[in-house]
C-alpha cells in the first residue's frame, strides 16, 4: 500500500472530480464550502479553462463534500 494522500491531495482531487463533471467554479465553491477565487485561483494554477454552464439549471447536482 502507498502512503495516505495530503490534505491538500484529497482536497485537490475532489475539486477536479467536480470541474471534471462539468461544474463551473461558484458551484465547485459552494459544494467544498470555500470561496470562489479560491476555486478560480486553483483552476488556474492547474492550468484548467472554465467550465460554462449549458445544460439546464435544474441538472442534477453532487452532494456537499465535506
């Protein structure tokens, strides 16, 4: 077995499960109860463009990932 991921791992590995699914950056924000220039701050670090909301507004949402 590898050793247990960083905080900041698992952190950054939620977030990209989210911006994968096509979440933009004010609804990855709400769901990880942090701010939204965080989530932009880290999109752009990981060099990621932003996601734009096309589908309906009453898509299916995640959960809160705590």
């Amino acid at each position: 077995l590898g050793p247990n991921p960083t905080e900041s791992e698992r952190v950054n590995e939620i977030r990209m499960g989210l911006y994968e699914q096509g979440l933009t950056d004010s609804e990855i924000a709400k769901i990880t109860d942090t701010t939204y220039n965080a989530i932009g701050a880290w999109r752009r670090r990981n060099h990621l463009p932003i996601n734009e909301r096309t589908g309906d507004k009453n898509d299916r949402r995640p959960e809160k990932v705590s």
